[in-house]
C-alpha cells in the first residue's frame, strides 16, 4: 500500500480511475452474493448503482461522516479539470460521482480497508433504500 502522505500528491483523476474500478467490483460481488439472475439482469442493476446520478447522491448521503482528509481529496477529485463526461448527466452530477470516486481510490490506495468497506456499504445502502435492487 502507499502512504497516506504519497497517495495525497497523486491526481485526483487517477485516485478516481481507481475508485471505479473498487466500488464496481464491490458492487458486483454484492450483486452476486443477493442474485442468481443472470449477467445481463446482474449488468442492468449494478449500472443502477454505479452510475453518475446514483453516486452523487452516494456522496451527498455521506458528506457528514468524511473525515477531513477524505473531504479534502473529495474537494480536489470534484474540482480536477476532466476532459470527459457523463453520457446521461449534467456535468455537476458527474464531478460529485468523481468525487466520490477519488476518496474511494484514495482509501483502496492506501490500505484502509476497513474504512473503505463501511463506506461502500452506506453508498449501496443509499441507493436500497430509496427503492434500488437488493
């Protein structure tokens, strides 16, 4: 793992390229352990929660309960200058999903697991209590 010190000098996009990566495979893992369904259902409900509205709301929902550092790296990934854009969002939506993103990478990067996993499960508590897939 990288220290804390280290990972914080990294781009907030590239911490964010890896937030993805994580909380998609968090996602898919949960899907799995929930569902028998077949790929393209378990594709449909996993892009539910891994979407750029769903995880704006993800880290509005959240926001209290970031420690200063994660609000920090929250702060640089949602104010990066990206070249990219949401397919279905306005571009507001996209940056918090980024943000989002970043302290996710910036947890995975860093080896703080346990924090990292507390944090994925409030994010898919989220989206389950306002009516997504289980």
């Amino acid at each position: 793992y990288m220290e804390v010190k280290d990972a914080v000098q990294l781009n907030p996009l590239s911490l964010a390229f890896l937030g993805d990566a994580v909380f998609t495979l968090f996602v898919r893992e949960k899907l799995l352990d929930n569902h028998d369904g077949k790929s393209g259902y378990l594709h449909k409900i996993a892009s539910s929660f891994v979407c750029a509205s769903a995880q704006a709301e993800m880290l509005d929902a959240i926001a209290d309960e970031l420690a200063p550092e994660e609000r920090e790296i929250a702060r640089r990934s949602r104010n990066c200058h990206n070249t990219s854009k949401a397919k279905n969002a306005a571009l507001s939506v996209y940056k918090k999903a980024t943000a989002l993103e970043g302290v996710l990478g910036f947890l995975k990067i860093t080896g703080q697991t346990d924090r990292l996993n507390y944090l994925m499960e409030k994010c898919v508590s989220v989206k389950e209590n306002q009516g997504g897939e289980k």
